[in-house]
C-alpha cells in the first residue's frame, strides 16, 4: 500500500494566510519536489525548516513579508537548489 506521503511530488499551499514556516515543517512529505508557498504572510522561517527535503528542486516564497530567517533555515537546500524568494529583491536565487 503506497501513502499519499510517499507519492506527493508537488505542495501546493499558495494563498493560504500562512505566516511562519516552523522547523520540519515539511517532514512529512519526504519525496516533495516543489514546494509552493507563494502569496502567503510568511514573515519568519526558522532553523531547519526544510530538512530531509532532498528531492525539492524548486521552493518558490514570492509574494510574502519574510522579516527572519536564520542562518541554516535553507541549509537542506544548499546547492543544488532554486529558490524563488521575495525577501532578496529579486524573483529567483540560487541558495549557495
């Protein structure tokens, strides 16, 4: 029997008033390659918010009021990764 996580490839949470992404937020949808945030009210993501995400190719927050992100809250992603963030003032970023 194959679970809904295992199979997700594609998140989808635009537009949803959403306003932190929390540490392991996404633990349980290991297999996700794109993650959708966009257009929430994303002000803070914290440490290790993205960890065991080792198949995400693209993470798109655009349209958001991300304020704080620490140091290592991308640290999963470093790499070999697009990141499509309002907070640089630009529409897309490769997280190094």
């Amino acid at each position: 029997m194959t679970c809904l996580y295992d199979v997700t490839q594609v998140l989808d949470l635009r537009v949803n008033a959403l306003t932190v992404v929390h540490a392991d937020a996404f633990s349980g949808v290991p297999n996700v390659s794109v993650i959708l945030l966009d257009d929430n009210d994303i002000d803070r993501v914290e440490p290790h918010a993205f960890r065991g995400l080792t198949a995400v190719r693209l993470l798109s927050l655009t349209g958001n009021r991300i304020t704080t992100v620490v140091g290592n809250s991308f640290s999963a992603l470093s790499g070999r990764k697009e990141v499509c963030s309002a907070m640089t003032g630009k529409n897309c970023c490769v997280v190094k």
